[in-house]
C-alpha cells in the first residue's frame, strides 16, 4: 500500500501543488504591497513638494503684488456729418 510520502500518489502531488501555488500567492502579494508602499511614500513625499511650492509662491505673490492695468484708451468715433 503506497503511504503518503509516495510522489506518484495523486493527493501527495496534489498537495505539492497547492503548496506551491500558497506560496506563489504570498510572494506575489508580499510584492505587490512594496510596490504599494513604495507609491504611497512618492505620492506623500510629490504632496509635500506640491505644498510647499504653493506656500512659496502664495508667500512670492503676498511680497510682490502685481500693478493693476490701466484701463486702455477707447477710441472715439469720427463724428457723421449732415449733408
């Protein structure tokens, strides 16, 4: 009678099967979430950047107000002469 450690045993291989497959799923996870790490911090470290450029040009526009344009001349019209 074949025992359990018998390769040509189809629960035996079977078993070799679905264990090599648990530990593709937890190495494809576990690889996934280091990507997933590493977009969280570059999207943190990308917002911290984005803020602080916004402060320094909120700060830039505070110091150096621009000039208000003045207003253009309007042409005026020749006056329509009556014949």
């Amino acid at each position: 009678m074949a025992g359990p450690s018998d390769k040509n045993d189809p629960q035996s291989r079977a078993h070799a099967v679905f264990t090599a497959s648990e530990q593709r799923d937890k190495s494809v996870r576990a690889e996934i979430e280091k990507e997933r790490a590493a977009t969280d911090a570059k999207t943190v470290r990308l917002k911290a950047l984005r803020l602080a450029k916004e402060a320094e040009d909120a700060a830039h526009a505070a110091a150096n107000p621009k000039p208000k344009p003045k207003p253009a001349a309007r042409a005026t019209k020749p006056a329509k002469k009556k014949a």
